[in-house]
C-alpha cells in the first residue's frame, strides 16, 4: 500500500528536504524548495511486461479521429479554442484580477448548460448568493447550471463525482486547497497539486475542466505560469481595467491554433462580443487633429485597425519625459531617436506623449511608422490626412522595412473605407496583387514618409 508524506523538493537542482528551508543547501538557490507529495511504496504492481509486450506503432497507423468537441456558443470564445472545447481536456483562463475572468466563465457556463449537460461552477472566491447576484446581472438562467462555494478540491472533487457535469468550473485555482499538503492555498506546490488532482479526476472521466487563475503584476510566482505545461490550453483575458475592451489570446492551445484572439467589450450586462474590433475601435476618431494616426495591427490572425495618438510639448524643465500607453516604451525611445537622428526633427526639447486608443496593447513593429508619423504629426502640428493608414516597420538608420501579412491588413483598411496606404516600399513576395481598391503609397525611409504623410490633399 503506497504511503503519504509531503517534502521539500529544491526547483533547481532535486535536493529532497523532510523542512521548509529559505535556501537549499546543495545548490544554494533561494526560494526554490516546493513542498510536494511523495508516495513511498511500491509503485506499480503488476511485474515487468516481456520484451515486445509494448510496441512503438507507425505514424501512418495511427487513426486521426476528430477530437471530440463541444462548441461553446460564444463565438470569441469558440474561436480561440479552436473550434470549441475538448472533452477532457484542461483549459486554463488567466489574467489579472478583476478583468472579467468570471465574469466570462459565469456566461460560458450559462450557454453551455442545458438540458442535455449541467455546468457545475465552483467558486473559492464568492458565496452562491454572490454568483446568483452576478447571474442575474449577466440574463443567465441556472437551471442547469449548478454552483457551489468551495475551498477545499477533494470536497469540490466529490460533489463534482456526485452532479457529473458536463464541464467543471474552477474559479480560481489560487484559492482551493487540499489537506495533505500544509502550505497555504495559493502556493506553488498547492496550486500544482490541486491542478494535477484536477487532471487526474477530469482525463478518465472525459469532462472538461475549465480553470480561472490570476496573475499578478510581477509574473506570478504562485500565478497560472507554473501551470502552464501542465494544462492543455492556455488562454489570458487581457486589457486595461478602465478601457472596456478585452482581448482573449490563446498562447497555449494542444488541440488549435494559438494565433486567434477574441475580442470583447465589458458592458454593465457582461462582456459582449466585439465583432467588428476595427470599427469599434476607431469609433470616436477625429481624424482632423495633428498627431494622430491610423495603425493596422495583427492580432494574431486578425488584422485590427486602431487610432495612435501622439502628443509633443516643450518639456517645462529638466529631461525630457517619454511616456506610452499601449506602447513598448523602449520603442517609442528609438522612434525619438530616430526621428531626431534620421529626419533632424529637434525633439530633444519635448515631452513626448504617446496613446494607443481604446486600451489595446500593441506590441508588433508594424505600429512605428504610424507612432512615428503621429509624433512627427503633433511636433509640426499638421494633421495626416485622415482617409491614410500607415504600416511599417522602422530600422535605426531611418528606413522603413517589410512587414508580415501586408496583404491581410490592406484589405481591412479599404473594407473600413480607407483611401490610401503608406507602405513600405519593399513590399515583399507576391505583391502583384496587392492593393486593389486601395492607394498604395511606397516608401523606403522615414523622411519620406513624413513628407507624404503630411500632404495636403483635397
Ligand atoms: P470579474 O469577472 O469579477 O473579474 P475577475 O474574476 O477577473 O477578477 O470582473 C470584475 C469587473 O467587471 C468589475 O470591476 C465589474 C466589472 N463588471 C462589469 O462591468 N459588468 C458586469 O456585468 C460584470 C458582471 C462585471
Ligand atoms: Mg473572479
């Protein structure tokens, strides 16, 4: 019979400590000791299989069934899976605290359950009231949506045994324990056990388990990260708290493509479904001020564009401040540079402002050339025409380099209505048909595109 007993396992190099200790004494690493269940005894009990009992197979005889999926009727959602959710499979949703993570997952569960499959949605964090009080805000209906308020797994464990759902909800992993460890919920080790506990229960039973995580700013020691290898899908609910848009980014996902994103707008009936990002997002553009520009950013497969906005002043005394929202602030540093260095624009003296609208991150160098063009634009206080997109790469010497997908966000540009697109003058392979319905205009370093850009036109 295999035995119980928890010790200390250094991360780093193995070293097995019956204590807790700060540092571990053969590596000499700091907080690396994770307390972990250890079996002793025996550990299988069948002897040794004879040669040739188990045998590699070839890759041709392998059959490739379709895995067995159960489509979630939120599109954004949907998407991000890959076509919905596997059955079995551990799916973790991690973001920040208070950015809509149950939110979400109240609403999945609400349009997953039905007559044929019951949601149980156990909650560590909120009292049954609570989520009712929440559900009721959100228009779901719980017939079929059964919750419990439960901190401890191997109980939450037991009443899922008893309901068999047709999906788990765990929210979140940081606040359920289990008693055979002493650490505090939340730990490593109680986040690590419990989620393989979770594993253990979901894989034979084939349900899905659906896991919410927070993160903190820092990176999380304690946060879904550990986790992340050991779930099937990883998706992060992203965006600033005070913007209501929120992007779903999957960066993990063993059954689809980590390329698609979901976007979503949190209204006062819940996270909404954000079809049409572009146009949201360019909704209360006025195109006629100086520095503001119009970016066509990839979100992975999505072409999304978004209003920048950039603002100069003369910096009232001691350096100079450069400051981005929505921006690498690195990179908004090179863009000054450059443009003082490449184009002469005398920015040593100014405070430098820069804004993505609506709360997106963008993190692609796609987005330079309209930063740069929107610095440029509030510097000399000339607008860039307002039916322009701009997309482009900048390198240090001033020219403006290819991008990835260039076809893709042109046609996004021109279905929005834009006229004309200031390009890099590389445009890469397969450009013949580029463009079409759309002005294209080439070019091959920052100084002339400030010079287009900034145009008058009729
Ligand atoms: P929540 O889902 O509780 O965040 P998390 O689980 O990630 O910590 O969302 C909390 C925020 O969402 C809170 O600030 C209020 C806001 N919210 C709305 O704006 N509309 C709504 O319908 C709901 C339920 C929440
Ligand atoms: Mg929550």
């Amino acid at each position: 019979m295999a035995k119980r007993k928890t010790s200390y396992i250094c991360q780093q190099c193995g070293y097995i400590s019956p204590a807790f200790l700060g540092r571990c004494p053969e590596c000499g690493e700091w907080n690396t000791m994770v307390e972990t269940i250890e079996e002793t005894g025996p550990r299988s009990t069948g002897a040794r299989k004879p040669i040739g009992a188990v045998r590699a197979a070839s890759l041709a005889s392998v059959g490739s069934a379709d895995l067995d999926r159960i489509p979630v009727p939120i599109e954004e959602m949907n998407r991000v899976l890959g076509g919905g959710l596997v059955r079995g499979s551990l799916v973790l949703l991690g973001g920040d605290p208070g950015i809509g993570k149950s939110t979400l997952v109240l609403q999945i569960a609400g349009a997953l359950a039905t007559g044929m499959r019951s949601v149980l949605y156990i909650s560590g964090e909120e009292s049954a009231q609570q989520i009712k009080l929440r559900a009721d805000r959100l228009g779901v209906k719980g017939e079929h949506l059964l919750v419990l308020s439960e901190t401890n797994l191997q109980l939450a464990l037991d009443a899922a045994e008893a309901a068999s759902p047709g999906l788990l909800i765990i929210d979140s992993i940081q606040t359920v324990y289990i008693d055979d460890m002493t650490s505090a919920a939340g730990s490593v080790s109680q986040v690590r056990e419990c989620t393989s506990r979770l594993m253990q229960w979901a894989k034979p039973r084939n349900i899905p388990v659906l896991i919410v995580g927070h993160v903190t700013k820092e990176g999380a020691i304690a946060g879904p990260r550990v986790l992340e290898h050991m779930v099937d899908a990883v998706l992060y609910l992203e965006g600033e708290r005070h913007h209501h848009y929120r992007i779903l980014r999957g960066v993990k996902n063993r059954f689809g493509s980590t390329d698609e994103v979901g976007v979503f707008e949190m209204a006062d009936v819940g996270l909404q479904e954000v079809r049409n990002p572009s146009e949201a997002f360019l909704e209360e553009r006025n195109g006629n001020a100086a520095g503001t520009t119009v970016a066509v950013t990839m979100e992975g497969t999505r072409p999304i564009l978004v209003e920048v906005q950039a603002l100069s002043t003369t910096t009232a005394f001691g350096l100079p401040r450069r400051s981005g929202n929505g921006l690498d602030s690195n990179r908004l540093q090179l863009l000054v540079a450059v443009l003082q260095k490449r184009v002469g624009l005398p920015l040593q003296g100014q405070d430098i402002y820069a804004n993505v609208v609506g709360g997106l991150r963008i993190a692609e160098p796609a987005a330079d050339l309209p930063v740069a063009l929107a610095i440029a634009s509030s510097f000399r206080d000339r607008p860039v025409d307002q039916q322009t997109v701009a997309i482009g790469e900048i390198g240090l010497s001033g020219e403006i380099r290819s991008v990835n997908h260039l076809e893709r966000r042109l046609i996004e540009a021109r279905r929005l209505g834009f006229k004309r697109a200031i390009v890099p003058a590389a445009l890469g392979r397969r450009s013949a048909s580029f463009g079409e319905g759309i002005e294209l205009i080439r070019v091959s370093n920052l100084g002339e595109a400030l010079e287009t850009a900034m145009q008058d036109r009729k």
